[in-house]
C-alpha cells in the first residue's frame, strides 16, 4: 500500500498541469495519473480509481460517464480504435531469512504455510472516499422556449442540474401542470418529452420536482382542445351492383365523415358541426345519396362529453305502388303510387366516456321527426384502445333509416404533436359500406379508409 501511495504521488507530482487535469478539478474528480484525447474525448486515469470519459470542447468541461472505478490506471495510450489501460497492481512475495543478511527468494505458499497466524502490518486504510459531487438540481424557474413534435426545450440545462431522466413541473398558461421527464441535457439546455395528449406552450414555466411522469396512456388528461377539424374517407367498390332494369354494373361509392369542433373560452363547452356522413354512389345509373348532419353544443371535460343538437337526414323517397283488389275476382284495380321518405329534421344526442385521445368510447344517435311522430333517425358508435404513446386502436360502425350504414377497424397515430395545439392525426381502417337509394338494390362491399385530423 505504501509503495502505492509513493507511484501514484510520484507520477502525480512529474505529471504537468493539463487541461485534463483543470477539467477534473473543477468536476470534483480529483488526481489525474494519465489522460489521452482520441477523436474529441478526453480519457482521464483518476487517483481515486477507474477512467473519466470527459468532453473538454465546450465552455465548461462535461463528465459523461466514469468506468471501471474500482481499478486504478497508471497509464492510458490509444491503439489505433482501442484504449489500452496499464493498471496499477498489488503482489506479495516472499524472501526466505535463513540467513538473516542474505535474504532469498523463496515460495509464497511455504511463507504462508509455516505460520499458523499471519498478521499484516500496513498503515491504516484511508476513509472511503466520498462520490464526486454531482450538480445540484436548481430550484430556479425555468422557462420553455420551443415546441416541436412532442419535445420540450427547456432554458435550463446540465449547468442548471437537469440530466437525462430529471423530471420538471411544468406550470401552463391555462393554469394546468404537467410533469415531464428530461430526456437529453445539453450545457445549456434540455429536452423533455410531452405525453400522450399533454400540451404546453412557449413562454411556460417550470421547475425541477420529485413527482412522478404525469403522462398517462389509457387516461392521458390533455384537456379539451381548442380547435379540430378533419375528415374520414370511405371509398368502397360495390359488389353485385345492378342498374334498375337488373343488370350488373360495375359501381362504387364514397361515405365521407367530415367535422368541426370549437371551444370557445376557458369554460366545458365545445360546438360542433358534423356531416355524419354522407354517401355518394356512382355506376348504377340510379342516385344514391343519403346522409346525415348536425350542430350540437356539448359539455366537455377530459373523460366526459355530452351534448345535445339538431340536424336533418337526407336521402332519396322509396315509391311504391298499392292496388285496390275487386271483391269478385280479387284483382288489383285502381293502382296508386306511394312514396316514403326517411328525411327530415332530426334532434342529436353526443357522448363521450373516456379520454379523447386515449381509451374512450363514443357514441351519437339522431331522433327523426317527421309526420307528428318521432323515429329512429341514425346511430353510430366507436371504441378507441391506446397501444402506444402514439398510436391507438379503433373500431366503428353505425346506419341510419336514410340509408348508410357501416362498419371498420383502424387505426389512428399522431403524426404530429401528442393531442395538443399543433397536432395531426392519421387514421387508416379497412371495413365494409352500404348505401341505398330507396328505390333499387342497396351498393355494397369493401371499403379501405383514411382520415386526417388537425388542431391548430
């Protein structure tokens, strides 16, 4: 241990003051026995044991990881992609003293052997050294100075004590918080991850905290956004289609979903406006357009939305004919055309049980009134399963007595942003469609859908 002590000092004392070694002062690393540079990283041997890796080419020097620290390197060389570390290294031998002023080499395993006790004289052990110190978190505000994609920048970083997996509370200018978890530290700045659904804006404050990661999947709390609006477009190829004299025609069509929703202030209120859907067939030769659409004002929150609206459905009358029957003979006399339609005014019904952009399930009907009575009008439902942060799982369907009906599984990723402002939603599904003029065979078949979703 004492010829130890006596290496590492002299080699500590011969060693010039380097740039490693300032940088290892001012890191609390203590001595440095060696260093080497290799392509930009300082490779640092330490008194107290094992090698710093350092970057020195910033305004402060950045330690980025210590290896090996229970074994001490006397001397560090690179070979060409490889660092070679002599390490320092403790042996006993033993001298036989048969002839006390001629000692002789002798076997270490004999020495031992001969001595039923063997005390080791040495000096005492120094007190374990204690950790480099690490940077302290500040309790200084910082502030957000980008926003893009889901990463934070923070005004703060390795200097103001935020590495990799430091989590800031962020205090947002709708008086909300999140807690975000540091995801790259830089000298002077960090980044942080935003969650499913969590939103905050440039100018937004924030300091170091011990809560936990506020990012939620199945029940993110994003609030209600201030704006959306997008589409979902169904084209299917019809099968079996027939033009009205019962021939086969080749035929398809569109069933378009496309909305708006906007909230208006601070308060639980979102007003919508929807086309929900509309269908457009084409290749029969016959019209078949039906659909629906309404305005609605709902109560919103981050797990419940409910409302109530009006529309109309629309779509084409199915005409019949009906024939009076001669009481001698029993036939039809007097023929006469009916025509019925399933349109008109109808009252909406919104609800929403779950988080929008994670696990929710959804549903909206319509009430049709029309000849002083009311009817069934339309429905249409959706369950939503998150599987990742950013993709979920969703599947669909509904009719209506105006003539669509439908049905699919998809899914639905953030292409942009986790749900707040600046966000973008794709959804993709395969499924199936039905529209019905009224008065011919419905248009049937399989659909491959795709939908784009923006909140500005």
């Amino acid at each position: 241990m004492l010829g130890s002590a006596l290496l590492a000092s002299v080699i500590v004392a011969q060693a010039p003051v380097s740039p490693a070694s300032r940088a290892a002062e001012t890191l609390g690393l203590g001595p440095v026995l060696d260093s080497v540079v290799h392509q930009g990283v300082t490779y640092v041997a330490l008194g107290r044991g094992g090698i710093a890796v350092l970057k020195l080419d910033g305004a402060a020097p950045q330690l980025v990881r210590r290896i090996e620290e229970g074994r001490r390197f006397v001397r560090l060389v690179v070979v060409g992609q490889s660092l070679l570390a002599i390490e320092q290294r403790e042996e006993a031998h033993a001298f036989s003293l048969a002839t006390p002023e001629q000692p002789q080499p002798d076997s270490l395993a004999s020495a031992l052997g001969a001595a039923r006790d063997l005390t080791v004289v040495t000096q005492t052990p120094p007190p374990p050294q204690a950790p480099p110190p690490t940077a302290t978190p500040s309790s200084a505000r910082l502030t957000v100075t980008a926003v893009k994609d889901g990463d934070v920048t923070l005004s703060g970083g390795a200097l103001a004590g935020l590495g990799e997996g430091t989590r800031v509370r962020v205090r947002t200018q709708d008086s909300r918080e999140v807690v975000l978890k540091v995801i790259e530290s830089r000298e002077d700045t960090a980044i942080a991850r935003l969650g499913r659904g969590e939103n905050v804006r440039v100018g937004d404050t924030a300091v170091v905290t011990d809560a936990p990661a506020t990012a939620r999947l199945f029940f993110p709390e994003p609030g209600v956004p201030r704006l959306r609006y997008g589409f979902h477009a169904r084209p299917f190829l019809a099968l079996d289609a027939k033009t009205r004299e019962g021939k086969s025609a080749r035929a398809g069509g569109l069933l378009l979903d496309a909305f708006i929703a906007w909230r208006p202030g601070d308060l639980p209120l979102v007003l919508s406006a929807q086309l929900d859907p509309v269908g457009f067939g084409l290749g029969t030769g016959l019209r078949h357009s039906p659909g629906s659409a309404y305005v609605a004002a709902a109560y919103s929150t981050d797990f419940l939305e409910v409302g109530i609206g009006a529309g109309a459905l629309f779509g084409q009358k199915a005409c019949t004919t009906q024939f009076d029957y001669d009481p001698n003979t029993y036939e039809p006399i007097n023929p006469r055309t009916f025509c019925d339609s399933n349109a008109g005014v109808s009252f909406q019904q919104v609800l929403r049980l779950g988080a929008l952009d994670g696990f929710h399930i959804a549903w909206n009907s319509a009430i049709l009134s029309r000849d002083n009575q009311f009817r069934f009008g339309s429905g249409r439902g959706e369950v939503q399963v998150p599987l990742t942060p950013s993709l979920s799982l969703f599947g669909a369907g509904g009719g209506s007595a105006s003539g669509w009906n439908f049905g699919e599984l998809g899914v639905r990723s953030f292409l942009k942003g986790t749900g707040g402002a600046g966000t973008t939603v794709l959804s993709a599904s395969l499924g199936i469609v039905s529209l019905s003029d009224g008065t011919g065979e419905a248009l049937t078949g399989p659909s491959i859908a795709i939908g784009i979703e923006r909140r500005p």
